[in-house]
C-alpha cells in the first residue's frame, strides 16, 4: 500500500510540474505574441500619421477657384484621398470598396467642371487632381 501511495505520489508531481512548464511556455507565446500584436498596431498608426501628414501637405495647398462650386468639390475631393489613403494603409477592404465606388462619381463631377472652366482653372484643377492621384498611388 506504501509502494502504490507512493508512486501515485510521484506520479502526481511529475504531471504537476510538467503542466507548470507547458503552463510557462503558453504564457511567453502568449506574451509573445501580444507583444508582436502591438508593435504591428503601433507600426500601422505611425504609418496612418504620416500618410495623414502628407495629406495634410496638399491639403494646406488646396487650389481656389472662381467658381466656389469647384472649391467646395476640391475639398471634398481632399477629404476622399485622404479616406482612401487611410483606408489603404489600415488594410479595410469594405472601406477601399465604398471609397473606390465614390471615386467613378468623383470622376464625373470632375469632367463637367473641367468642361465649364477657364483654361487656366482647368489647368491648375488637373494639375492638383493629378499630384493627388500621385499621393494615393504611393
């Protein structure tokens, strides 16, 4: 009977210490990989600021128009790249497909206003859509 309880006994620590170790070894993968969670989101909003930050750039540089109509659609216009650039470096594809079916009506509202401009604010609207385009595509 000493010899059973004993070896129940020994039994019983061997099989408590090991799920110790596999109980630690959970624990630094789970660590682990909570810590690789979080460099990722880190990585990912400093990538967001900079990209916002360009954004901003051009955006301070927004062209004015004659026609405050032209004013309001490059400001929304603005608003869209940088949605999309946003949107883009998140990695959301339900927000990149909203955004890129928004982009054919943009497109739309472009070619009437090019077609109803002066030359010169035509140039300069298809100079500032094209440096946009340039900013989306990086």
């Amino acid at each position: 009977m000493k010899k059973l309880f004993l070896a129940a006994a020994v039994l019983g620590v061997v099989s408590l210490s090991s799920c110790k170790s596999e109980k630690e070894k959970v624990d630094a993968k789970v660590e682990n990989t909570q810590e690789n969670v979080a460099n990722t989101v880190e990585d990912q909003v400093e990538a967001g600021k900079e990209t916002m930050d360009k954004i901003a750039d051009v955006a301070k540089d927004l062209p004015t128009f004659s026609d405050p109509k032209i004013t309001e659609f490059v400001g929304k216009y603005n608003k869209w790249a940088a949605d999309m650039k946003l949107a883009a470096t998140a990695g959301d594809a339900n927000k990149l497909a909203e955004l890129t079916k928004q982009s054919v009506d943009f497109q739309k509202e472009l070619q009437g206003f090019t077609q109803t401009l002066k030359p010169e604010d035509a140039k300069k609207l298809q100079d500032w859509t094209a440096e946009i385009q340039k900013q989306l595509n990086k």
